[in-house]
C-alpha cells in the first residue's frame, strides 16, 4: 500500500538564491500535472542570531530550511554557500502523460519555455524513439529536469522523478547501486530495465541505459553514461530520509555510509557518491517550536553531531 507521506525528500542546496529558486518553481509547476494536486511553500526556516552556524553574520535572513512542494511532490531546499553547486548527475523527470492529463503536450511547452529561459538547453526539445516529445533542460538556478511526453498505453508513473546518472569513476555502476539501494530500503523494487547495446561507445555494451526502481514506494530512475562530463554526486543533491526512531537511524546510517569525512550533521555520502541525510521525523517538530531558544539549542546541538542522536536533541529542547 503507498505510503501518503513521502518518507525520501529530494534536498537542493543554493549558494544565496534559494527563496527565489523557490518561487520560481512553484510558479512554473502550479496547475501543470492534470491532477488535483498541490504547488506552493509550505515552510521556510531562516538563518538567525544565537545560531551556531558558520558564516552566520552573511547568511541571517536566509534559508536555513525550506519546504515547497510541486504538484504533491516534496523537496527540501536550503542556502548554503557557494562550497557545492547543484550539477546534472542529479535531475528530476517530469512525465506529462496524456491519458490523466488532456493538456500534456500544451504543458510541457510551457514548462520547458519557462525551465529553459536564462538556462542551458542540454537535449533539445523534440520527437525522439522514445518519446514523441522529450527535452532536457538545465535551468538558471543549475537544476535539471527532463521533460518526457508519455504514451497513453504507458506504465503510469508519477509526476516527477528523480534520476541519477552515474558518471566519471562510477559510470557502469548504476545496476549495482540500484541493487544495493534496493536491499538497503523497504517496500522497493526494480521496474523497467534497459541496457546499452553494442556499438554505443563509449557505453559498455550491457550497462544501464535507463532504469526506474521504487524505494519506500516511491520511483527513482538511473543511468550509466561513460561520456567525459566533468562532472558527479555531491552534496548540493542530497535525498533526505525521514526515520521513525533511532533504531531506524542507526541502521540506515550503517549501511549507507561509507565516507567518515563526509558525516556531518545527519549528512553522509555512500560509496557511489550519492549525498543523504538520515533525519529523525520528530526533527520538524522540535524546529518548528516557537520558542526561538528552544529552537536554537536543537540546532546548536544538531551541528555538533554526525549521525544524529535523537536522545540528545530532546534533552537539548528541554534544558533549563
């Protein structure tokens, strides 16, 4: 049974720009799903003083936590500096399909017209094999989404999709990190699997030229490309995971993360390079709590830690 709550949060890190980036977004998308779904802000959480925050005095008044959804999909969004810059290893697929929306086609333009403008066109918008129309985009804000026009008789998937694409010294390891995500998540599962044929150098012939798999009943898609794009993983894409308790922390973290340098704060990196953040979901709760001191000491304690100890949080919510 689907879960209503989206336990795997996309996370996108911006230098300054975030509440831009967010309305912007949330403009473009509002009313484009053909369904009766949801596009706006639904929280923002500022830098403040009395926050242990490095670089605090430049930073007050931006995002600290941003939360907006398009068309019922969540992501997380924050200020962060200019340290990671959101890169195309990471994009979103967003599947217009005609026989839940009777305006697929028409939408799609108009949002490829806004995604592309002041951006960086990296397929061209028109009829490939695969789809009688399909583009990819890089927008102003670095963001990429891949914009897919569906066949009625198609597979339903959701609206949009996050998709890795593994490159540089994990191109070729895209079925191998499905398969370990797959163990690794519960209610998961693989859906279509594709590979490259010969001939496709410089592809390997039998890697993964697209597949789409569920975790936490939720869709992801991968791909390999051998291609020299300068680029892969990092930070400024993470995927945020709502944990139950702490045993659940615990065990995610255990099996997720592979790189000791990289932990900070719930944050880790797997041995792919994919970015996570393993969070506690009373974590909201306790940020949300309008006494700003209160609020302050979880967060002085939460940038202390590593993995997150929720026992800690709360005796921290709590002092006197």
């Amino acid at each position: 049974m689907k879960s209503e709550v989206q336990k795997i949060v996309p996370s996108l890190w911006f230098d300054t720009q975030c509440e831009e980036a967010m309305n912007f977004y949330v403009s473009a998308f509002s009313g484009i799903s053909g369904g009766k779904t949801h596009s706006g802000i639904i929280s923002i959480y500022r830098y403040e003083e009395g926050m242990e925050t490095p670089g605090i005095d430049e930073m007050i008044g931006k995002v600290l936590t941003g939360i907006f959804e398009l068309e019922g999909y969540r992501f997380i969004a924050l200020d962060g500096g200019p340290i990671f810059k959101i890169n195309p290893s990471v994009s979103f697929t967003v599947n217009f399909n005609p026989s839940v929306n009777r305006n697929a086609r028409k939408n799609l333009d108009e949002l490829w017209s806004k995604l592309s403008s002041g951006g960086e066109v990296m397929m061209e918008l028109q009829k490939y094999p695969y789809s009688d129309r399909y583009g990819w985009v890089q927008d102003k804000y670095g963001l990429s989404w891949q914009l897919f026009l569906a066949k009625p008789e198609d597979d339903p998937r959701p609206f949009i999709t996050p998709t890795l694409m593994f490159t540089e010294a994990v191109a070729g390891k895209a079925e191998e990190a499905t398969d370990f995500y797959l163990s690794v998540f519960r209610n998961s599962e693989r859906g279509m699997l594709e590979r490259y044929p010969e001939g496709m150098d410089p592809d390997r012939e039998g890697t993964v030229m697209y597949s789409d798999f569920r975790l936490e009943d939720q869709w992801f898609a991968a791909m390999d490309s051998a291609r020299m794009h300068g680029f892969s993983f990092n930070e400024a894409i993470s995927f945020t995971v709502n944990c139950t308790d702490q045993n659940e922390i615990d065990k995610l973290w255990q099996k997720l993360s592979s790189l000791p340098e990289a932990e900070q704060c719930g944050w880790l990196k797997d041995k792919y390079g994919v970015a996570w953040q393993i969070v506690p979901e009373k974590l909201g709760e306790l940020l949300s709590d309008p006494d700003k001191e209160k609020v302050h000491r979880v967060l002085n304690s939460l940038l202390r830690m590593k993995k997150i100890d929720i026992k800690e949080l709360e005796e921290a919510y709590v002092e006197s």
